[in-house]
C-alpha cells in the first residue's frame, strides 16, 4: 500500500476508515450541499468515530467539498428564491443545519429589504388569487400576513405588503366597478 493511501486506510478500533467515511460523504454531498454539521451527524449515525469524522471532513474541506460560507450563500439563495423564505427563517433553517452564525451571516446580508418586499409581494399576488373575492377584510389580511410570517418575513414587512397590495387591488376592482 502506498504511504498516503495507509493513513486514510488505517483502522479505528469502531467504526468505519477514514477512507469509508470520506466516500459517505461524497454520497451525501453528491445529493444536495450539506453544512460541515449534517455530515459530521451522518457520520456519528453510521457509527464513525470522532477521530475518523474529523480527519474525513477535514480533509474534504482542505479540497474545498466542505465550506459553511458557500454552503449557507446556496442555501439563502435558493431557498428565498424557489421557496419564497423570508431572512428569519433563513436563519433559523441554517441554525438549525449547524451552520454557525458567522459563517450565515454574510448569505443572510446578501437579501435586501427590497429583495425581501419583492418575494414578499409575490408571494401575496400568488396567494389573493386564491382566496374568495366575498371574504371579510380583516380576515384576509390575517391569512396574508399569517402565510408571510410562516415564512419567515417580519411582522412589519408582512403587514406594510400585504397593505398596499390589497390597496391596489381595491383600486383596480374600484376602476371597474
């Protein structure tokens, strides 16, 4: 066996080599992105020790296949883009993924209150055509804000969109009418 190969080879007294865990990883990372955390949990469940885990994933991340930084600017971005969450949700899904905070704070940063507002007003467009033209006011606004806030958006942001696009919408029914 050639000398590099004999150090990721090298046997734990439990669990796997530190080669076999490397290869779970890139099961896993072959899927989706996953923080360093997830990982290391994946790792742990299948029984590698901490040792084996940390010289996996340490190795993994020197190669660049393990960054949190790049990993929670993905995350932010697809997940307020296709799934319309708001930046405190955001934070708590990265938290939540064991992404320290330092590490989610620029991809959380990267949102603007107008990027917010726009997904935010989207978000409100999409749902008023579903919801029953004969439907009392103050109930609607409640299910708007109630989804925006499910998302993950302030309570202010929530209430000041959903406001003026029900004010819009007023003004169109109203030039019909």
């Amino acid at each position: 066996m050639a000398a590099g190969s004999q150090r990721g080879a090298e046997r734990t007294p439990q669990g796997g080599t530190v080669e076999q865990a490397k290869e779970v990883c890139l099961r896993l990372l072959a899927v989706r992105a996953r923080s360093r955390a997830e990982l290391a949990q994946r790792l742990a469940a299948k029984g590698y020790t901490e040792h084996v885990t940390d010289l996996a994933l340490g190795r993994l991340a020197q190669v660049g296949l393990i960054d949190d930084v790049a990993f929670a600017e993905q995350w932010v971005q697809s997940r307020h883009t296709f799934s319309g969450k708001g930046k405190q949700a955001l934070a708590q899904e990265l938290r939540r993924k064991g992404v320290a905070a330092s590490d989610a704070a620029p991809a959380l940063e990267a949102i603007s209150s107008d990027d917010e507002i726009t997904r935010a007003t989207d978000l409100v467009r999409r749902k008023l055509r579903t919801i029953p033209r004969d439907l009392d006011a103050d109930k609607t606004i409640r299910r708007l804000v109630g989804m925006l806030a499910r998302r993950g958006y302030s309570s202010a942001t929530a209430f000041n969109v959903v406001k003026a696009e029900l004010a819009q919408v007023e003004s169109v029914n109203d030039e019909f009418d």
